[in-house]
C-alpha cells in the first residue's frame, strides 16, 4: 500500500471545478495550434559541430562503446576500420570561358570546382588509398586537398599518382599516429558473404552501411573484376572502404547504378595495393604490352578480310618500334595463343597481356592465311 498515492488522487478529486476546466482549455488550443503551425513547419537538420569542423580544436570523440556482443558482427568490423577512413575534401580552381590570349582577368573567369568523397589510411607513413575521379591526377594545378580523420585531425593531402584505368589514386599525409586499416583479400570471397561499407556520403561523415557481397569479377564500363555488393553506397563514398566482417579491407567502393538499387561495385583490394604500389614507386602504373591492338575474329570479319576462319584476336593496330612491330607481325595476322595459353577473343589476350612481366620474352602462335608460326615478343611497358 501506498499513503502518499492515496493522498495525491484524494487530493486531484478534491480541486476546484475551474482548475479542471482551465486545463482543458489549454488541451484544445495546443491541439488547435498544433493544426495550425506543424503542417507548415520546415525542420532543418544540423549536425553538430565536432572537432571534424571546428577550427583549432584538438577535440576527440567520445571512445567507442565496449562490451559488444559476438552476435554484433557489423559493429565490430566498423570499429575495426572506422578510425582509418578519411573524409576527402578537393577544391580546384577551374578556367571558364577563356580568351584567344588566355587572359584571365580581360577574357574569361573562373569557378571553384569542389569534390567530396573519401579514403583509407593504408599505412603509418600516411598513405591514403581513395580513388582517381575523387582527386584527379597528380600534379594538377590549382588544388587543394584536406583530409579529415575521424577523430577531428585534418591534414592537407598530396596526390603522389592516379591511374583513371583502374581508378585509384594515391594521396600522402603528414602526421603522427596516424590509425591504419587492417588490409585483407579478395581471394576466398563468396557471394552472400557479409560485408560493410564506410564513407561519408552526401556529407554525412564516416557512414556505417551492411550488406553482403552479390558477385565476383564484374566487368563495368571500362573496369574490370569489380566487386559487386547491395551494401548502401551513395555519392561521398567513393574511394572508401569495403570490409569484411573480420574489419579487413576487402575493396576500395567506386561506383554504382544509379537506375537501379543495391548495385554497388568496389576495386577488390588486391588490385588497388597492386596500382598503389607502383604509384609509390613510379608515379605512373606499368603495365605490360605485346605492342599490338587485337579484336575478336569472327566468321563475317574473316569472310570480309581474308582471314583466317579461327577463333583468336585479330592484330589490328601494331604502332612502329613496338614489340609486335620488332618481330613482324601484321595488320590482320591472327594470335591464338600467349604464353602457352589459348586465345580465342579480345578479352582473352588482354587477361593474359596484363599477367605478363616487363621485360620477359613470351611465345606467340600467330595465324597469317593457311599458315602459322610461333614468334618470341619481348614484353614492354605500355606507352
């Protein structure tokens, strides 16, 4: 039993009518202006401001929370990683309208060009791997770079190289330490196995999304083997990271479809290591080349040309002094093997082109009418 209970509800039947009648009162007319003002009400959402906008501050974030279930798989692969992605900001000054003497001030102006995505702190010198179209190439005039940590820190960047066939980009930071990402591989992937995606998109930084790797090796537009995931990726996260739920990075997201939903694709992290390691080391990707430019053959084009009716890669460009051009191939000459390995189409002799060492010399069987002949290439570094 409770006394106090009893006295109180004695105590609201014993009030005066005109309180209850006051009350009610002010019931309707919050009901009434309610009506009135939220329909037209216009809630403008800001977040906070942390150490991530302030100027000056060395503030850190609160520490992540601690005691978090094995059953809480996603949670623990962001913390994992979280710390080691970045928010990129890119600014470039831009010439517009210029004039027959490019003169700025008399004949034409210019726009600031702002990009907003993101990265992964890969190592403790402060190596940033993000992506080519988030940065653009190296050694661009007019740009700034500043990369934002997770606990507040900004640093300006330094594209040390890019590659647009791949993609991927290399940015350089100074400073002290600095949280690195555990890095894992695409090699044992499964479709359907978990997967996390980190990045700031559409300005809201450092983004938590989940979903599972859809599929392998996806060939889109112009890049090849790309991790396909339905994770939630949206502008602003390009360049960061895909994580398997041991918190290792397992992709570098790139792109998506924007026509559809849970179509995303990543760089498998291997590829973009391998790129990033020759940015490091060259500034510039190297890549192998047999000096030759192929296409598929087909029944209508050897019918139309004279070629030989098999499957294989028909030379089509062979540029002067190359390797192909060395050893004497020739326009319409058809290689159907590399290496010991079958070509039967364009995409086979570029998958086995790109396995090639600079500097190794390889067998090609070559096609040329009824006959054929095997032809030793050194390889060389594409131009």
């Amino acid at each position: 039993m409770s006394f106090e209970t009893d006295t109180d509800n004695e105590t609201v039947r014993s009030r005066p009518a005109r309180f209850r009648w006051r009350g009610l009162i002010i019931v309707i007319s919050a009901f009434v202006l309610g009506g009135i003002v939220l329909p037209n009400l216009r809630v403008s959402w800001h977040e906070p401001e942390s150490a991530a906008q302030g100027v000056g501050l060395n503030v850190r974030p609160a520490a992540p929370p601690t005691g978090l279930s094995d059953q809480e798989t996603y949670a623990h692969a962001a913390q994992a990683v979280s710390p080691a992605v970045v928010n990129i900001d890119m600014q470039q000054r831009v010439r517009t309208n210029p004039g027959f003497y490019d003169d700025e001030a008399m004949m034409g102006g210019s726009q600031t060009r702002t990009t907003e995505g993101s990265g992964v702190i890969i190592d403790k010198e402060g190596y940033v791997l993000t992506n080519q179209h988030v940065v653009g190439a190296a050694n661009e005039a007019n740009r700034s770079i500043q990369i934002t940590l997770m606990d507040g820190r900004k640093f300006p960047g330094t594209v040390i190289g890019a590659d647009q066939t791949t993609d991927v980009a290399l940015v350089k930071i100074e400073g002290t330490n600095l949280p690195v990402a555990q890095v894992g591989t695409e090699r044992g992937l499964i479709p359907g196995q978990m997967a996390v995606a980190i990045g700031n998109p559409l300005g809201f930084r450092f983004t938590v999304t989940h979903g599972v790797i859809s599929a392998l090796g996806r060939p889109i537009r112009d890049y090849e083997n790309l991790i396909q995931t339905d994770c939630a990726i949206n502008p602003g996260n390009s360049g960061g990271a895909l994580v398997n739920l041991q918190g290792q990075v397992i992709g570098i997201n790139t792109l998506i479809i924007t026509q559809a939903q849970g179509l995303g694709f990543a760089i498998p992290i291997d590829t973009a290591l391998r790129v990033a390691d020759d940015l490091k080391r060259y500034g510039r990707v190297k890549r192998p080349w047999l000096g030759v430019y192929v296409m598929s053959n087909s029944a209508e084009l050897a019918r139309y040309n004279d070629l030989p009716n098999i499957a294989g890669a028909v030379a089509a460009r062979i540029p002067s002094n190359g390797p192909g051009d060395t050893v004497g191939l020739h326009v319409g000459d058809v290689v159907t093997k590399v290496a010991g390995k079958p070509v039967t189409n364009l995409e086979d002799f570029k998958a086995i082109e790109k396995t090639l060492k600079i500097g190794d010399t390889v067998p090609l069987e070559v096609h040329r009418g009824d006959q054929f002949a095997n032809v030793t290439v050194k390889v060389s570094e594409a131009p």
